[in-house]
C-alpha cells in the first residue's frame, strides 16, 4: 500500500514496474515515472529471472536527462512483503508464469511492451531501438496520469492509445492491448 515519502513525510501511493529481466523495460519505466511525477509515487521494478542493469538502457535515459546508473536489477524476492497500489507488467505472459506469486496490488496493468533484443550487429542499432522502446514507455506513463487508473474504490477503466512497438525488425509493431485487473474486474480494451 502507500508508502510514506521520506522526503514529505505524505503518503504515497507505490507503483511496481515488472518484467521479465528487469533490465530494459521496468528500469526504464522507473526511471522516467521517478523523474516525471518524483512526489506523487514511490516508484519500484522488478524482474522474474533479473540481470543486471543493461548498459545501453542506462545510455539511452541518460540522453533525456535521467540517470538511473545508480538503480539495480531487483528480484521479486526482495520485493515480496510489500502490497502495491498499481503493478504494471510489461509483458502478457507474467500473469500466467507466476500464476498466486504474481506481486499483489489493488490495480494490476498488463501493458505488452516487446523486450528489445540483445543481438545487434552494432552499439546505433541497439541504442536506437531503446530510443523506440523509451518514447514509448513515455508515452504509456504519462497517459496513465492524464487518465488515472481508479476511480474510486473498485472502480477502474482501461489506457486507451495507440503506442509504436520498440523493433524495427519486428512484425509485432504495437501492443495489442491493455489488461487492467484489480480485485474487482477484469476489463481488456484494443488499441
């Protein structure tokens, strides 16, 4: 549930960035939600097999501002005594692999973000896909603040945006949907 800020000493409501690796994705979306709201959340991520801070996701935030070199890969584990408020999963299969260990949180959102790979035959290709793959977590972040996920207690609605996948190379060119469940609905909306 919320935390209370040690800089404010006000509650804050807790946010959990998840993925598979908790390399790219989830530490990015950190990242960037520590830097555009850093007194509205306090902000975790976490990873079903983590590792390690990837160094081209450290570069490619650092090109907009953010420095997240003092961040680390975090396991579920040392997360697992804390409820969260929201859980945002980047990937559509997290539910189903951890199946009761899934974090626990009051709204969970399953936004299908594509991992950018790690085979590239140069440093500009990498960094570029990571570019692709930030302004969409970008996006997707500040959406979910124009639009707020609850709307009273167990009242919840759905992101609606259409968001550019994060490869170049890839055929899945966006995320297919959004799931969002909470403890009272599951609700799934096309993009």
């Amino acid at each position: 549930m919320s935390k209370r800020s040690k800089r404010t000493g006000k509650e804050k409501p807790t946010v959990l960035f998840f993925c598979t690796y908790n390399s790219v994705r989830s530490q990015i979306a950190e990242g960037l939600m520590r830097s555009l709201s850093p007194d509205c959340f306090e902000v975790f991520s976490t990873g079903i097999a983590p590792a390690g801070l990837h160094p081209y996701a450290i570069k490619t935030i650092q090109e907009i501002g953010i420095d997240i070199s003092g961040q680390r890969s975090k396991s579920l584990r040392d997360l697992r005594m804390i409820h969260f408020d929201y859980v945002v999963a980047f990937s559509q299969e997290i539910p189903n692999i951890l199946g009761p260990w899934m974090p626990s949180g009051k709204t969970i959102l399953i936004c299908p973000v594509q991992s950018p790979s790690d085979l590239y035959l140069d440093e500009r290709d990498a960094l570029a896909d990571l570019r692709a793959l930030r302004e969409n977590l970008q996006r997707i972040l500040e959406h979910l603040w124009q639009y707020p996920l609850i709307k009273g207690e167990g009242i919840s609605m759905t992101v609606r945006e259409a968001h550019q996948g994060t490869s170049s190379n890839s055929k899945e060119k966006s995320a297919d949907s959004y799931r969002l469940l909470n403890r009272t609905s599951y609700l799934q909306s096309s993009v």
